[in-house]
C-alpha cells in the first residue's frame, strides 16, 4: 500500500481550490488542520481573530470531509494537538506512516522557514489564488528605480482586462482617487454591515477563546462575523447591493460612531480564502456595466485589491524576512499604552480609531494610515513595536499584507521603496476628513502649546528630526520652505510643545 501523504491547510487557506489540494489525491492522502498555540500567540492576536480563524477552520474542515477528503483536525483545547504546525505535522505523519507533505505556499516568512526547517520534507506549491505571481511581480520590478503601486496596478489591468475598453482604461483615466476624498456627512444613510448569529461550532470556539486567551486584547462579544464560504458570499452580496456605489466617494471620510460607513469589511474574509479576489473585482466591473454604481466607486474599490493588494504581496516577498526590521527613520520610542486601551487617551481620533478596532477588529485604510499610523509616525514610535500591533488587532492581517502597509507605507521604515513620501500630517487633515475634532479635548485650530492639538507640534518636531534624511525628497521641500519661513519664537515654542507632549508619551502620563 502507498503511503497517503500529509496536505496541511492553514487557517488563512481555507479555499477548496487551493493548490495543494489541486494537486492532492482524495482516496489517498489526509488533509492535516490544527488550532496551534504558536499561531494563536506568536502576536498578542485579537480574541475575535482566533475566534474568525478557529470557527472558518472548523467550517471548512467541515466543508471538506462532505467533499470526500479524509481530514485530520488538531483542536486547540486537545491535549495531544501540538505546539506548533512544524510538530503537529510530524504527529500526524507518525499516526498515518506518512513521510512527505504538500502544502500552499504560506503568508509569512516566519512559517515558511519554520516549516522547511521540520522534521517531515514539505512540497511547497505556489499560492495561485492571487492575480500576479512572485515572477510576474519581479519580472515588473526588475530594474526599477521606483516601485510605484500605479504601474503595477496598470500592467494588472492589461493582465485580466477589468475596467479595459480595448487597450485603453475605461472612461479614459487609469485611475480616478481625486473624485474619491469627500467628508462624510451625518445626514447620509450609512448601510449597515451583516451579522450573523453564532452557530453551535461557533458558540462552541468562543467559549474555547474566552477561557484560553485572558491576556489577549479585543472584545469577544457580541461575535457577527461571517465564518463559512456562504456568509461571506452574503457579505459580499450586501456590500454591492448597498455600499459599492458610494465607496469611491466616501473612501477617505472617518465618522465619529460609523465604524464602517461604505467599507465592504471583506478583507477578513478574502484574506482567509473564502473569497475570492478576481471574483469580486469581476463583480464589482459587473456593477458599473450594469450601470448600478458609478466608474469612480468601482475603479477605486477595483485598484484597492488589483492594485494594492496584489502589490503589497508583491513587496513583502521581493523584499524577504529581514523587512520587518527595517527602521530607516531610526525610530525607537515605545507603543504608547495607549493603542492597547481606547479609554486613556483624550485625543478623540486616536480614541474612536482603536476603540473600534478593539471592539470589532476592524478600521479602515484611512484610519489606520493618518489617525493611529501618523501619529506612531509623528511621535518616532519603534516600528517594529507598532508592526506588531497591526498584526495583532485587525482580523484581517497577516505579515503579507500588513507588514508592507505598516513598515512601508505607514512608516516610511523601508526608506520610501514603497511610498514616495512619509504619511505625515498636522491635525488638519484629520479635521477635514472627518468630525473627530469637533468633540475633543484638544483644538485643532491651536497650532503649539496649552490645549494644541498634538498633531500639530508634533508634525513640525517630525519634519525638523528628519531634516537630513528628509529634506532632499523634492516632495517634502514646500514643508522645509514653510518652517523655514516660521521665526525663531514660533519654532523655538512649536519644539518646545512637541518635546513636552513625547516626555509625556515617555512617562506613561495621560495624553
Ligand atoms: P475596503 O476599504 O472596502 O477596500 C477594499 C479591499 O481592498 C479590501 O477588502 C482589501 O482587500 C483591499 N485593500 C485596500 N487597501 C489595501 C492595502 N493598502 N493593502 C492591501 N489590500 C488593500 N489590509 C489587510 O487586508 N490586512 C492588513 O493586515 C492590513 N494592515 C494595514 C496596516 C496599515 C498600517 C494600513 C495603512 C493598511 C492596512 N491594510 C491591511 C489595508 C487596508 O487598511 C485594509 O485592507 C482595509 O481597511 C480592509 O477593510 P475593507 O475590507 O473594508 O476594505
Ligand atoms: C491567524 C491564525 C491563528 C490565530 N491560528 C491559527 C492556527 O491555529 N492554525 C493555523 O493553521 N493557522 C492559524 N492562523 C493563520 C496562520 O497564522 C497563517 O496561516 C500564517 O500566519 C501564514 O499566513
Ligand atoms: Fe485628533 Fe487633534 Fe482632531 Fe483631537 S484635535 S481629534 S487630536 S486631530
């Protein structure tokens, strides 16, 4: 009898078309899933993460026994379920007599080396379930300067010819962002998200997560995430239906107590493989054909995961394991307390932005790039520190996808391969693009000492710590000029406050 090889599938691979199991002989081999201790903890995870991952785990391992797979599953609360995946998968091959595994190419470097290094030899399939492979993406970036998001996203567009009218870009324009910077207003309507009751496997995982995971940030309850194929198909339906066609406008827009305003909160579910990217591109192009949204909604919500996504992968596995410790602007001061508790900090913007993201695992790109990533940016925080924070909190991230984002894009740390300029702005641009200031104990008009908004200083005290590193980015040249222009006093006083409100980030004092 030949022995049955090992397909293992991580919690973030739950897709039935996956390559490994492409490649797999269902009367054979034995799909291997486990809840492991290093995957719920390597990170400080967010309770609703483990309990999305845990529950989509159980569905689809659930899904895949009806399909005919013969699955061996490792819960987390089973004493013999080991540690790690590396070990789990040497359990399993002494159980079955199996010698070799297959597997999909994981999201994160960490798992990768962990699992060559393994006892038991892994066969490594590509991840297809992307639109750009590693060799397309390199074969791009290859001999560039610059690695600009807008060249890719175009050659992405040629590629599956979404949004194309011929070989030209429908309605003209690549790329229509500057239609897509409206402040949100109360009067709008905002739809609401779906919400799913917990089922029995679902119930029982939150149980599991309340007891085992004390020390873990987030709120459990209540738990409406969708964890199967079908409730995220459902989401889906909802976001087209009565999101889509005001996306494009309100993408930048932030309200306080509208957590979601017209988001599709779908990246928890694609990310994990339950959906699927090209498809909702499609469908999304599917909606403005049918004239049910307009080009700049679609074409913006389309560039988001042809675009950037596709992207980020892209850098994340160009650049390798030694990205994450990048630190170009040399920054090392500690995560404020802060980001783990909402309730103390009386900066409105920061408190609304982790008080959601505490409560629902979820904020939008713009909160987490100029609210709670600015401002780690402005007060020098350690990147390393504020990375894993976002791998931590959202339910959507994994290194792939959030350490591009949280290094690169949020944090200049990788030295502008990513962005040509550093995301850092005065309270200004939080006041515009949302209503947070209009309730804070701060003012956004005061621009140093008493009472000043600390984006404000901060900002300046940013800009004049970088000047060497900074200055000669032709981009950043008009802010020099505008400092340069202020006189002593105002500088001396702006520094002053800056100084005053980092020595209180140190201390641990309230801000
Ligand atoms: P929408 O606003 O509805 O956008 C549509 C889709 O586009 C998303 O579902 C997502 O799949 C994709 N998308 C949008 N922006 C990006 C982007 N910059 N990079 C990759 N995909 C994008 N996204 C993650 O999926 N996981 C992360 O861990 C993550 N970490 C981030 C950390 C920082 C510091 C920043 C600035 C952004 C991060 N993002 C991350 C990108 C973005 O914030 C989220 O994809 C988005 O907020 C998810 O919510 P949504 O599904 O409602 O997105
Ligand atoms: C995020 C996560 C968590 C919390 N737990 C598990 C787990 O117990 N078992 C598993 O197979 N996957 C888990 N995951 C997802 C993995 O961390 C993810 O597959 C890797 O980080 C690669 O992206
Ligand atoms: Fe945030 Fe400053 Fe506005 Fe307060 S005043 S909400 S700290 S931007």
């Amino acid at each position: 009898m030949v022995a049955p090889r090992l397909i293992l599938v991580l919690g973030d691979q739950l897709t039935p078309g996956l390559s490994a199991l492409r490649e797999a002989d269902k009367d054979r081999d034995v799909v291997v899933m486990a809840e492991v201790r290093d995957e719920a903890t390597y990170v400080r995870h967010h309770v609703k993460k483990i309990a999305f991952t845990f529950s989509a785990m159980r569905h689809f391992a659930e899904e895949l026994r009806a399909d005919g797979w013969q699955v061996v599953y490792g819960r987390y609360d089973e004493s013999c379920t080991a540690a790690s995946i590396p070990a789990e998968l040497a359990r399993r091959a002494q159980e079955t007599g199996a010698e070799a595994a297959l597997m999909t190419e994981c999201g994160e470097h960490r798992l990768n080396a962990a699992l060559a290094e393994g006892p038991l030899p892994v066969e490594v399939l590509p991840d297809d379930r992307f639109i750009a492979s590693h060799a397309e993406f390199d074969a791009w970036a290859e001999g560039r300067k610059q690695l600009r998001m807008e060249y890719f996203y175009r050659e992405m567009r040629r590629k599956t010819g979404i949004l194309m009218d011929g070989d030209k870009p429908e309605g003209g324009k690549w790329n229509y962002d500057a239609e897509n910077r409206k402040p949100a207003g109360r009067d709008l309507l905002t739809p609401k998200p779906c919400a799913e009751d917990p089922d029995a496997i679902t119930r029982d995982v939150l149980d599991l997560v309340a007891g085992a995971f004390p020390d873990h940030p987030g709120t459990l309850g209540p738990f409406t995430l969708a964890v199967d194929r079908k409730g995220a198909e459902a989401a889906a339906d909802r976001f087209f239906a009565e999101a889509l066609p005001r996306f494009g406008d309100y993408q930048d827009a932030m309200l306080e107590g509208e957590p979601f305003l017209w988001h599709s909160l779908l990246s928890t579910y694609l990310n994990a493989g339950l959906l699927d990217p090209l498809d909702l591109c499609r469908r999304a192009e599917a909606e403005y054909r049918a004239g049910r949204a307009p080009l700049n909604a679609v074409e913006g919500y389309i560039r988001q995961i042809l675009g950037w996504r596709e992207y980020v992968r892209g850098i994340y596995f160009r650049e390798g394991p030694d990205y994450v410790t990048r630190n170009a602007l040399e920054a090392t001061r500690d995560l404020p307390r802060f980001y783990w508790d909402a309730g103390s900090t009386d900066m409105a913007c920061l408190k609304a932005a982790i008080g959601q993201t505490l409560e629902h695992g979820y904020a939008h790109h713009i909160q987490r790039l100029m609210i709670t990533g600015t401002f780690a940016l402005l007060a020098g925080v350690d990147p390393r520190q504020l990375h894993e924070w976002y791998l931590a909190v959202y339910t959507d991230a994994y290194e792939w996808v959030e350490a591009p984002n949280t290094l690169g894009m949020s944090q200049f740390a990788d030295g502008g391969l990513l962005a040509s300029k550093p995301y850092a702005a005065s309270g200004n641009y939080i006041d515009r693009m949302s209503d947070y200031c209009a309730g804070c104990a701060y003012d956004v008009k005061t621009k140093r000492g008493e009472g000043a908004c600390p984006f404000n200083p901060l900002y300046w005290d940013f800009l004049v710590r970088n000047r060497e590193r900074l200055a000669g980015n032709p981009r950043m040249a008009q802010m020099y000029r505008t400092w340069d222009r202020m006189n002593e006093q105002t500088q001396a006083q702006t520094r002053e406050s800056a100084a005053g409100l980092l020595d209180r980030l140190d201390r641990g004092a309230r801000l």
